[in-house]
C-alpha cells in the first residue's frame, strides 16, 4: 500500500546534500512560509537555492502529506575520477570514464524504491539555457525505464539568476515528461496559478529573499 508521502528532489550539484536532514527538520517545525524563511535566513549552514525552493514547497505538502522526504540527486552518481584535461591520450576507455552521471546501483535502487512507495514528487532544478539540469535530466530517465512515476502527482520548482530566466520552460520540459510518463502533473495554485515554482536567485542561499518566488514554491 503507498504511503501519502511526498518527495522533494533535488537536482543542482550545488546542494548542501550533508546537510539536508537539518533543512528537513526546519520544514518540518515550522508551521508558516515565515517561520521557515527565519530559520534559513539566520542558519550558519549554506544551501542551494534549489535547496531552499523545495524546503517551501514541501512545507505547502505537510499540509496534505503524512510524510515529506528530501534527496539530493547528485547522491546518485559516481565522482569524476580524472579531468578531461588530465587524459594523455585519446583513449575511448579513458574517455568513457569520465561520464559524470554513471549511477551507483545502490544508491539508485534506494531511491527508486523511495519514489514507488510516495503519492508525490516535486522535482527541483536551477535553470540552465532554459532546460534543467543534468541530473534533473537524467532522473526523469530513470523514471521512465522503471515506469514509475503512473498516478502519481509530479510537480516542478525551478531557480534562474532572472526573472523569467528560462524557469518557465525548465518546468515544462519536465512537466512534459512525466506526463508521458502517466503522472498526475500539478503547477503552483493562486494567485498566479501557472506551471510551477519559478524563483529568482543567484548567490547561494539567497532564494528565501524572493517572496514571490517562495510564494509559487509554496
């Protein structure tokens, strides 16, 4: 039987991922958008803005959810061992291993096993050239190969350095997605109703500073 649990993942290599069970416990003891917004403000730990996008939008879902979680995507990958300016060579076997998002098996299955056991998924992502990120990318890959993401609702926050950066069609593409993936796609509610959460931020740790934003993410 699933669980009424909602996922927050986050997709940006800046992710303060050590330290995302304190960001968890910030949502989780804070009963407004305001309440939540003094405790990142004044934390000596630094997040992403993609961190902190999804922390108010998994607020908005304690609201309805049993259960929140949050995971950081770039868990899912092996480290880069060597620089492609380090190679000496042309070597295809080289090359190859340099692939960035080669997946940890284990850590993939947790996480799948993670997000077939939820009701929902809110997909966070910083905004590059108007697209996502690659890890966002690649997850939404990983989903579709195990089918996993059917009746299930999918929303999508994203963080450019302007507004109406390329937010906008970030969350589309992703929307998109999961749609042809059988999910339950959601945006944002009132008062602009539109595709999702659309933040402006460029700095770390500087998207609670964008109350519209926080807004759309809630």
């Amino acid at each position: 039987m699933k669980k009424n649990k909602v996922i927050g993942l986050i997709g940006s290599i800046r992710s303060n991922f050590r330290h995302l069970e304190l960001l968890k416990q910030y949502i989780l003891d804070s009963n407004n958008k305001n309440e939540l917004k003094k405790k990142i403000e004044s934390s000596k730990v630094l997040y992403s803005n993609t961190d902190i996008s999804l922390a108010f939008s998994l607020l908005g879902a304690k609201t309805y959810a049993k259960e929140i979680e949050i995971f950081s995507l770039i868990n899912l990958f092996k480290k880069m061992d060597k620089s492609l300016y380090s190679l000496k060579s042309n070597n295809k076997k080289e090359i190859s291993s340099l692939d960035t998002l080669s997946v940890n098996n284990e850590n993939l299955e947790n996480l799948l096993q993670i997000i077939d056991d939820s009701s929902g998924i809110v997909l966070g992502t910083p905004v590059y050239f108007g697209d996502r990120s690659s890890v966002a990318n690649k997850i939404l890959q990983l989903t579709n190969k195990n089918k996993l993401l059917k009746n299930k609702a999918f929303g999508c926050v994203s963080v450019g350095a302007k507004r109406n950066g390329g937010q906008e069609t970030a969350i589309i593409y992703s929307l998109f997605e999961a749609l042809v993936q059988d999910a339950i796609v959601i945006g944002n509610g009132p008062k602009t109703c539109q595709y999702g959460g659309t933040v402006v931020a460029g700095d770390m740790h500087q998207a609670w500073q964008d109350k519209p934003g926080m807004e759309t993410c809630f």
